[in-house]
C-alpha cells in the first residue's frame, strides 16, 4: 500500500493495536532507524525484506 501524504499516514496508524503504534513510536526517536526510513534505498531494503 503506498501511503502518499501524513493523513493518509495517520489513518493507517489509527488501525493499527495500541501495542504496535507505541513500538513505532519509539523506533521514531531512534536515529539507526530513522535513517532507515530517511533513506530511499534502506527503506526499500527492509520493505524488500519484509515481503
């Protein structure tokens, strides 16, 4: 699913179980995992690792 503005982001996130949207948060003030997220190319790394 390709997620293409912040309200369409925090929809998303608004699905998702209190327990999971807390471990994203805190992944969010991690700096190694921001980069990931930064970064088109790591980002579609974990993505391709993911599927």
């Amino acid at each position: 699913m390709k997620i293409n503005n912040k309200d369409e982001a925090l929809t998303q996130l608004n699905t998702l179980e209190e327990k999971v949207l807390c471990r994203l948060a805190e992944l969010s003030t991690n700096p190694k995992a921001l980069e990931y997220f930064s970064n088109p190319i790591k980002f579609a790394t974990v993505k391709a690792f993911l599927n």
